[in-house]
C-alpha cells in the first residue's frame, strides 16, 4: 500500500498558516472594516485573534498527541464515539475549507476584473476564479512537497507586499499626524466592531490548516504547535498595521466602502502610485492563491480521513502510486469549489439571480465561516472530554485553564456565529443538514474487513505438490485450520519490485488457460513476470461468511489441481478470497499486492462484476475470450480497430509490445453503413505503434462495425484487440454495445479477442464522461456529410 511520506519543515509549516492568514480576508475585508467602524477595525482584528487563539490552543495540544492529517475531523472522531458526530464535523470542516477557498478565489476574481482584465470584456465574474480552483487542485494532485515549496515562495512574496504598503503609508505622512488621524477614527460602534470580527475570523482561520496537514510535517509534535503561535502573532501584527495604513489614506471612507473588496488597491494607488498600486494587486493575487493552496491540501487531507474511516467513499483515501497524494479527495474538493464559485458568484450573484435569489461574496463568507466556527466548537468541548477519558494519555502540549479556557472558545465561536450574514449561515445549514440526511440515508462505507477476507494464503506450485503428497490436494492442508488473513498481508512471492499481473478465476478448469495467457502478456512487460491466481467466492446477502469458507477452499485447491496437471510452467501463486462483493475482492487483491495489470474472462455471466473492476481497478485490465486451452507465446497476427478514445489509446502499447516481438500488426478501418458505429481515422492508431516493422491497413465497409472487425480478423487470423466501451458510464454496462456484439460474432467465428480496458482515475472517469459527447457531434456531422453525398448515416463508435 502507497504511504505519505512527511516533506514539510516548520518553515513551510509557518507558511501553510501564514498563507491562509494573510489572504483575501485583509486584502477584502480591510476596506469593509475601516469603512464601518474606522479605527477600531484594528479590535475587530485583535478579537478574532484572541478567539482564534483559543481554539488554536485546543489544536495545539491535540495536534501534539495525535501527528496525522485530518485536523479537527480527527481530534473529534478520536475523542467521541458518536459516528453521526464525527461526521457533522468533518463534512462541516469540509464545507468550511472548500468554502474558504471559494471565498478567496471569488474575492481574487474580483480584483483580477477590477485592476487587469480590460473593463468591458465578455467574461462572466467568476471565470478567473474557477481557472484557478481548477490549477490549484492540479498542482496539489501533483504532491504536498511541490506545493509547498510554492506556499513558501508565495507567502514570502506577499509579505513583502504588505511591508511595502505599510512602508508607503508612514512615508505618506509624518509619524505624528499618521498616530493623530489613527486616533481620531475610532468607533465606538460595538454591533460593528463585532460583526467586523465574525468576518474576519476566516483571515485567522489558517492554524487549522497547519493541524489539518499534520500528516504530511516533520516532527509534528513540535512543528504544528510552534508553526501555530508563530504564523497567529505574525498576522495579527501585520494586520494592525495595514489598519493604521488604511485609516490614513487619503481617501473617504464612503469611497472605500464603495471600492469593497478591491478598496485596498485603490489606497495603495493613493499612496505609492501607480507602480505601488500594481504591486498590491499582484500582492492580492498572491495572497489569495497561496490560502487556497493551503485551504486544499486542509481540505483534501480531511476528505482523505474520511475516505479511510468509511465516511466518505472508500476511493477518497486513495493514494496516488505516482505522486503520493490522495487524488480521488483532492478532486472532489476542487469539484466542490468550482460548484461554489458557480453558486454564489455566477448563478445567484449579490444583486439577485434565479428567482430573485442573491449570495454573493458576503453570503460566501458567511457559509464559509460559519462551517468553521460551528466544528471549532465541538474540538473545543472535545478537548475537555478528551482530558476526562484518556487523563493518561501523553501530552505534549498542554492547554492551561481546562476547562475554563475551552468554555470561553466555544461561547466566543457561537456569539460570532450570530454576527455573520444571514443569508450565508441559512444556506450553510441547508447543506450540512442535507448531507447528514444523505449520509443517515447512506449508512457509511462498510468496512473493508466486511466486505473480504482472505480464506487461502498464497501457496506456489511446490507448496501445491507438497500438500498434494500429504493428501491435501492443491489447497490447505486437510488437518491444518482455515488460513484467514487480512488483505493487507504478503503475497508469498517474495520479491515486491516483480511484474504481477492478477487472474481472477471462477471456473478451475479455466485457470491454465488464464495462466499461460497471463504468462504470455506478462513476457511482454518484464523478464520474470508472477502470476497471481484469485478466487473470490461470493457471499449471498444474509448469509454469514463462515458458510462459504469452505466453499472457497474447495475451489482454491481444484485451482491448484488443474494447474498442477496441466504442468504449467510459469512462476505463479494460488489463493482464495470470500467475499460480499466480488469484484470488489478482485480489485481489493490487485491494490494490496501492487497488481501492473488483472486479467480475466470476459463477463459473460457477471458484467457488474466486471463494470466494477473495469472503473475501481489501480490498473489496465484485459477481458479475454475464445483462446484455446493450450494457447502459449506471441500470437503471429494481431488485428486491433482503428479506434479512438480513453482505452483505444490505452491498448496500444500493449500491441506496440506484440508487434516488438514478432506479431505482425493489422489495423481494420470499418466504415459502417447499417448504423452500428462511426467510422475512424487510423491515423492515431499508426502512430501509436512504433515498434511494428509493418502494419496493414484494412479499409472495410460492414453493416457495423462489429461485423467488420470479425471478418477481417478471420480473414487474417490471429487475435482481436479492442478497447472497452467509451458509453458505459451513460449505458450503465461496463463494456458496451460494440465489444458485446464482437465476442458474440468472434464466438462464432473462431476468433480470440482481447478487450483492453484502461486504468480509469479521475481523468478517465471525466474522459468517460465526455467522450461520448464528442462522439454524438463526431456522428452526427458524419451523419450530415453522408446524406448529403449517399443518403447513409451512422452513429456510436467503434471500440
């Protein structure tokens, strides 16, 4: 199983916190506050700070004792054993951090529109931000280490920026008149001063987001509590400053309140010209992109938590082989801040949308704070009855004044839960309430340990012939109790770097076949390929799984016969699996054993299970069928389709191989003329198979496409390769029209075929998605085109 590795020191710690901080809230809501209450912006600033601190406390010693991702999802979900309530809290920090991160990416959209795109462009509000969420969500799918060497860079560059903006305003007036005109300002507006710092609670929001990476920080235990204090005071005295900087602009407070969220670019104008006026815009625009990094990787840390806990889909823990970082979470929440940004920028903007529904930047903000205020309240009322139900447990860091101190935390969340925009926390309460429903609805994922176990150890061909002489047959020994292990454990191959290509096999007298099937394949790839034989049982619904076990050891050891009889000669290994989900066993065993590739029969019986392997599998899948039992070694003709899509051009390297070692290449063009496909252009086909020495095209006209394919490839013999359906997430079959009429056609011909299904993640799951829509235009002006030349037409693909 792919584990994080820890890449981030205090320095880039400091900065994931600093980042979040300095972000749109001072750069939006600066203008706002002095505009409202003046001066005394600088308590609403300093109020906020102290209740943040507060809970950053609770944080701090929480973080201290348990050094993993998830922030304050985790902290609840180890303290109370109330499922519902962990799960308010960690689809509430969810929200939040998504929410946040739509804020500031809104916000950012607002200055990009105001200062660099030319006013009167047709680009709706709202696109920049959008733009953004979607490169954000790409570099953090890239790796933690990548983004946050950028949060470092970034963050130190938008200090900077604000050092010049103070600098600009004190050298603007002498020290005297800049403490003068400060102190005339004050409010003494206390509603104001208040409401001013429910909003800006969300610029202090950021030490959560150092707690939610804890997983990814050296040395947790001190980095996360220090990086916490630092990046809090930091802020705070920045802050106070850019405050004093604004009041003493020479600017009135009705045309900043006026300016709103870009008022501080326009002070900056006043102040450095036009020079200091781009600075703070690319200051701003800094700012705002290096929160919502750190906001993601808070977020997506959360999802991944989730994933793994069963209150989330189960792929959301996922973690990508490559770049090490749970790629499934981190496009859900990339998803989820481009819905929000739609929501409340474009579909229902401040002046009134669909049915005279407004959001905008204001009610963003206060869905944003409101789903953090609410779960900082819960950590702090955990961490006082975390102290009365593990009073042992090793603590770090040790919040003073418990409970006196976590009480004031929670009283200080609530009151500026009443202080926010209306509108925004109405909203926030609809979704969370919706996803609570949803989620009692769901039930949760059930945990892996319910869905499959493993009933037969991986045994080898000599462990077979061992057990065979003491009379045990292929499988345990008779005498031996049942061999349960859980699916993490080891394979029994030894070698962990080896090319392993997973067969899943239901019939015992197919498994020689599957297995020089898979040797053959295997060869292509690497010297010293292993073949894994599975069997996974089925367990009826009500039916506990003690009752099949044996079930599942009878099949095992009839594997293990038959390929001992059949004397095949390639390293390979046996073993036996229950499961309530079949396909979900399958895939489950290639994860755990690091599988580069499953093959199998082609679901003749079973396409759920297929459909299930097809989209959750980590790797390419092949569905064979019609190769005879004693098929061995490189077929001499392989024919493949001119194909196009997602797993057309996933199986060309697969027969690029083929042709690399001797099999000579067959292209087949169909051109439909009864309406059973599309015609294609080879020309992606050839390109992709740089090691045949030659390839023959075939141009065939057939009623579908079929039909063509069939009929050459028996014509030329050989095998069939081609690509599963690119329709099946709108069929809702895993392979198609197309693939199910060429096994039904080759059957009768003679023919093998092989379907190729490549590894769908999230890209291939989009791509699956929109293909067929590229498809539908490509048919219907293909369509067009022949009724005005023949009168014919055509539609769906070819693969």
């Amino acid at each position: 199983m792919v584990e994080h590795t820890r890449t981030l020191g205090f320095w880039v710690a400091f900065a994931l916190g600093l980042g979040t901080m300095i972000a749109a809230g001072i750069f939006s809501l600066s203008g706002q506050a002095v505009a409202v209450v003046g001066s005394s912006a600088i308590l609403s600033f300093v109020i906020a700070a102290l209740i943040a601190g507060v809970t950053a406390a609770s944080y701090s010693e929480f973080a201290s004792i348990y050094a993993e991702n998830g922030g304050g999802y985790l902290f609840s979900s180890r303290t109370f054993d109330r499922d519902l309530l962990e799960y308010g809290v960690g689809a509430s920090l969810f929200l939040g951090y998504t929410g946040t991160t739509a804020f500031y990416l809104a916000t950012m959209d607002e200055w990009f529109f105001e200062f660099i795109v030319p006013h009167g462009w047709p680009i709706p509000h709202g696109t920049i931000g959008v733009l953004a969420a979607v490169l954000l969500g790409a570099l953090n799918a890239q790796g933690t280490e990548e983004s946050g060497a950028f949060q470092v860079i970034v963050s130190g560059a938008k200090v900077a920026v604000l050092i010049a903006f103070i600098g600009g305003a004190f050298a603007y007036k002498a020290p005297a008149e800049t403490v003068g005109s400060f102190t005339a300002a004050f409010s003494t507006d206390v509603g104001g001063i208040v409401s001013i710092a429910a909003l800006a609670f969300i610029t202090f929001f950021g030490f959560s987001a150092i707690a939610a990476s804890a997983g990814e920080i050296i040395e947790p235990r001190k980095t996360v509590p220090r990086a916490i204090a630092a990046s809090i005071v930091t802020v705070t005295i920045l802050y106070a400053f850019v405050i004093v900087a604004m009041v003493n602009a020479p600017i009135p407070a009705e045309v900043i309140a006026e300016e709103g969220e870009t008022a501080m670019g326009t002070v900056a104008n006043a102040f450095l010209g036009n020079v200091g006026m781009a600075l703070i815009v690319a200051g701003a625009i800094f700012s705002m992109v290096s929160a919502s990094n750190a906001s993601v990787l808070a977020a997506s840390s959360i999802g991944s938590l989730m994933g793994r806990q069963g209150q989330a889909p189960r792929p959301f823990s996922r973690i990508h082989p490559v770049y090490g970082t749970p790629f499934w979470s981190v496009g859900t929440v990339t998803a989820t801040i481009v819905v929000m940004i739609v929501a409340f920028i474009m579909a229902f903007p401040a002046g009134g949308g669909p049915l005279g529904l407004g959001l905008g930047l204001d009610a963003l903000t206060g869905f944003a704070t409101f789903n953090l205020l609410a779960p900082l309240s819960v950590v702090n009322v955990a961490l006082i009855v975390s102290r009365r139900r593990f009073p042992d447990i090793e603590r770090p860091v040790r919040v003073p004044l418990v409970p006196l101190l976590p009480v004031v935390g929670i009283l200080a969340n609530l009151a500026l839960i009443t202080n926010l925009p209306v509108t925004g926390v109405v909203v926030g309460t609809i979704v969370i309430t919706g996803l609570v429903a949803a989620y009692l609805v769901w039930g949760g994922a059930p945990e892996t340990g319910e869905l499959f176990e493993r009933v037969v150890s991986p045994y080898s061909p000599e462990e077979a012939a061992r057990r065979s002489v003491g009379g045990g047959g292929g499988g345990r020994d008779p005498d031996e109790a049942p061999v349960a292990s859980t699916a993490g454990e080891g394979t029994g191959t030894g070698d962990e770097d080896r090319f392993r290509i997973v067969v899943p096999v239901r019939r015992p007298d197919r498994a020689p076949r599957y297995v020089r099937l898979a040797a053959t394949v295997g060869q292509q790839y690497a010297d010293d390929p292993v073949v894994q034989v599975i069997t996974v049982t089925g367990i009826p619904d009500q039916t506990p799984s003690e009752m099949v076990v044996d079930t599942a050891e009878e099949r095992a050891t009839r594997i293990g016969d038959e390929l001992a009889a059949a004397g095949v000669e390639v390293e390979y290994t046996v073993e036996g699996h229950v499961s309530r989900d079949v396909g979900f066993g399958i895939v489950q065993t290639a994860r755990n054993h690091g599988a580069d590739l499953i093959l199998m029969g082609y679901p003749e019986d079973h396409p759920d299970i297929a459909e299930r392997v097809e989209y959750s599998a980590p790797c390419d899948v092949l569905y064979v069928n019609g190769f005879p039992d004693a098929a061995t070694g490189v077929p001499s003709v392989v024919n493949v389709g001119a194909g196009g899509g997602p797993h057309h051009e996933a199986l060309l390297p697969f027969v690029d191989r083929l042709a690399g070692n001797g099999a000579a290449v067959h292209v087949v063009n169909v051109d439909p003329r009864g309406g059973g496909g599309t015609a294609e252009d080879p020309s992606s086909t050839l390109s992709g198979l740089p090691s045949a020495e030659s390839v023959e095209v075939h141009d065939v006209t057939a009623d579908t496409v079929a039909e063509g394919l069939v009929t050459t490839a028996a014509e030329n013999g050989g095998i069939l390769v081609i690509g599963a359906s690119r329709t099946r997430a709108l069929r809702q079959w895993v392979l198609g029209s197309t693939p199910d009429r060429v096994i039904e056609r080759a059957a009768a011909a003679g023919v093998p075929v092989v379907v190729y299904a490549g590894e769908t993640g999230v890209r291939g799951r989009i791509e699956g998605l929109l293909f067929p829509l590229y498809r539908a235009v490509v048919g219907l002006r293909s369509r067009n085109r022949r009724m005005g030349v023949q009168g014919t037409s055509s539609t769906p693909s070819q693969d």
